[in-house]
C-alpha cells in the first residue's frame, strides 16, 4: 500500500482504538457499571478532533476529490456514500455530547442515552472505515498514480504535523492501549 493510503489507514488504527474504548463504556453503561468518565470525554472529543480536524480533512478535501477526477460512476457513488458517512458520523457524535449533557444533569436513564448514542456513533463509523480500507484505498491505489500519491502523502504529512493536539492523541492512545491490552478494558 502507498505511503499516502498507509496514512490513512494509521489514521483508521488510531480511530479504532478509540471506538474500543466508546463500546466498552457503552457495554459498561447498559450493565449499570460505572466508567471513567474522563477517559470517555476525552475519546469523544478525541475522536471528533481527530476526525475533522485531521483524518477526514485529508479524505474531503485531497483524497476524494482526486478519486473523483477519474468521474466514473462508480467513483460518484463511492465518494458520495463516504461523504454521507462523515455526516451521519458528526451528527451522531454531537448526540453523545447532548446525552453527555442530559447525564450531567442527572437525568433518569442518562447513562442509558449515553450508551446508545454511543453505539450509534461507534457501530457506523466501524463500517465506515472498513469500506474505506477495502474499496476507496484500493480504488485510490488503482487509479490514481503513484506521482498523485507521492503528492498527497506530502500534503497528508503536512496536516499531520499541523495539528494542534497530537500529544493529547497520543497520551489517549497510549492510555486506551494499556486499556486495550489488559484482559478487559478499563474505562
């Protein structure tokens, strides 16, 4: 896989790390357990800042319109589908905020709207990533050359370095790792 897709793909490891930690809470939640809930804030702002600040900043404005060049149908519908993706994703994610808020305001079944908020943010954007890995990177590899993908690994290394939180990722994703790597996740 090219260095540019490579990116990604990190991009999605990192993504699902976190979605770990989103399920387990969800789980923990519907089980009437209790979470960290300083570890699930900061997945969830997390998540949302890595994604549209960083991973679907490189798909929305670099990789998708450069598959779209090709203006194939099949190039359309793909894109147009992730695109729709990325939409759902942001209004699920704003959900897990408001229900964040109904249980700080102690309301009755708060856990439970933050579990399933939760699930309809975590169960999608799985999805998600898993057509991105196995249709649009393999089309990207297909179609776009290797002078395009040299030039949008430049540019996706540049978004990289440009962001203004990667020691905050970087702390979340080594705190949900040794989560991770325990028999059960801590949240």
């Amino acid at each position: 896989m090219h260095v540019s897709l490579e990116n990604l793909s990190q991009d999605h490891r990192t993504i699902e790390r976190v979605l770990d930690v989103m399920q387990q809470a969800a789980h923990e939640l519907l089980a009437s357990r209790p979470v960290d809930p300083s570890l699930l804030r900061q997945s969830v702002a997390c998540l949302s800042d890595l994604l549209d600040g960083c991973h679907w900043r490189k798909e929305e404005e670099f990789l998708f319109p450069a598959l779209l060049t090709a203006r194939s149908f099949v190039e359309d519908r793909l894109i147009e589908e992730l695109r729709a993706d990325h939409v759902r994703v942001r209004r699920a994610l704003s959900e897990v905020r408001a229900a964040f808020s109904r249980l700080d305001a102690g309301h009755p079944g708060g856990g439970w709207a933050v579990a399933v908020a939760l699930a309809a943010c975590y169960a999608p954007l799985r999805m998600h990533l898993h057509a991105e890995e196995q249709a649009a990177f393999a089309l990207a590899q297909q179609v776009l050359g290797v002078e395009k993908l040299d030039q949008l690994a430049v540019t996706f290394g540049q978004i990289d370095a440009a962001q203004e939180h990667p020691d905050q990722w970087r702390a979340l994703y080594e705190r949900v790792t040794v989560n991770a790597e325990t028999a059960k996740p801590r949240i």
